[in-house]
C-alpha cells in the first residue's frame, strides 16, 4: 500500500504552519531522514483574507475560496490528505464552502477537519473531563467552532467572557505590537494576557483548556497551566496526518 502525500495549507498563519510541519516530523516515528513522510507546504498567506475579520462582518470576501485553491494546489501537487493549521478556518461559513468547491472541482483529496480531530482526542483520552475552557480568536468564540463541537460530544466549553475575548486574549494573537502573529514568539504581555485567560477559565469550572488557535500553541512548551492539561490542536491535527499517510508511522502518543 502506497504511503500517502501530505499537504499542508502554511500560511494561515505562517508561524502556525511551521509549527505544524515540526510536529508532524516530531510525531512520526523514525530512524533515520528517509523514513519521514512527504510532506507538501503551500505558504501564500497574501490571497487569503483574514477569517476574523471575515466572520465579524468586517471584510466581504470569504476566504474559502483562496483556502480551497491551495488545497487543490496541494492536491495537483500529489498531496493525499491536507491539514489547515487554523482553527478559526474551520467555521462552518468557511469550512463548508471550502469542502463545497472542492467537490464542484472533482477534487477527491482527503481534508482532514482539526476541530473534529481535537473532539475525537478527548474522546480517546480524556473522557473523564467535561468542562473545557477554549482559547481562541474572537472569530473562533463568536462562531461557536468549539462550543458546537464539543456539546455534540458531551463536553461543555467554557470560554472566557468576552471582553476578556476581546480586549485580551484576541490581541495577544493580533495585536501588531505584542502578538503572536506579528512577532512569531510570546512576547511578554501577550504571556501575561492568555495567563488571565487561563486562571478565568479554570475558576470557571475549566478541567482542561484547548488552545484553540494555532498560534497559542507557540506561548507553551509545558503541558500544562495552572494544573490543567493543556489541548494543542496543531500536535492533534500532526498526529491525524500521519495516521492518515501512514499509521505504522504514528509514534505511541506520550
């Protein structure tokens, strides 16, 4: 059986991207450099319109259309199963264009759904939580992305409220000065911003937390903040690829 291609749509944004190229060779289990799996980057962050300022009514175009191009790039390309490091692309007013166009285009490439994946993660390993706390873009909190999600499986998000969304957690991924996005790293105050983000969720009723947009992942080398595992889409969404490609491949999660 042929090993599969995998295609990666880099640039949304592109420090998330990289983030997740790193996890899905850190996730496959290997001796050497020829037993990595192919895997395909597509990084054209410029024709992709922002997905917050999309779903908040600020920008009219939606950005399925450019996301469905490049994974039929990434598809032409050779790529079997493609993965969008992007939680906020997986709204269903994007997601569900996106899967539309590429039916209309015949384009049988296998995209993998991260919220999905990150439902069928806690299901398999941490059943017995069931208040989760949600990080994330205020266009992720105000299209229920996880909320939606998670009810359907039992759990009940716990999202911080919102002008705590908007006046602190959504900057310390956008702001231009102290953002993740613009700077690539956790700047200080935008440390200090998903900190209360945390300690809010937790007094809430929070048992876990979901790092729910690919850039909080990048503010966290330790599994977990004060005393809750933390839930990294982006390592989820690495692991579910390589399942894909190739599960012999698939390290024993740890």
């Amino acid at each position: 059986m042929r090993e599969k291609w995998i295609g990666v749509v880099g640039g949304v944004g592109p420090f998330a991207g990289i983030d997740l190229l790193g996890k899905i060779a850190a996730e496959t289990a290997v001796s050497r450099d020829q037993d990595h799996l192919t895997v395909l980057n597509w990084s054209q962050p410029a024709t992709i319109v922002d997905r917050t300022e999309y779903l908040l009514g600020q920008v009219a175009e939606n950005p399925a259309g450019a996301l469905a191009t490049q994974v039929m790039k990434l598809a032409q390309m050779g790529a079997d199963v493609v993965g969008i490091p992007c939680n906020t692309a997986h709204a269903p007013r994007i997601f569900n264009q996106i899967r539309a166009e590429l039916v209309a285009a015949h384009c049988d490439v296998t995209l993998l759904h991260m919220i999905e994946e990150v439902g069928r993660f806690l299901c398999e390993n941490l059943p017995e939580v069931k208040k989760i706390g949600v990080l994330s873009t205020t266009g992720t909190y105000k299209a229920r992305v996880y909320v939606d999600v998670l009810s359907a499986l039992g759990f009940t998000a716990v999202p911080p409220p919102l002008p705590l969304q908007t006046e602190k957690i959504h900057p310390a991924i956008y702001d231009p000065n102290y953002g993740i996005k613009a700077c690539g790293v956790a700047t200080e105050q935008a440390q200090a911003n998903l900190q209360e983000g945390i300690e809010t969720v937790k007094t809430a009723g929070a048992e876990a937390i979901i790092l729910g947009c690919t850039e909080l992942p990048l503010a966290f080398t330790k599994p977990t903040a004060a005393g809750l595992p933390l839930i990294d889409p982006t390592r989820i969404l690495a692991r579910a690829l390589i399942r894909e490609a190739n599960p012999a491949k698939l390290k024993p999660l740890a």
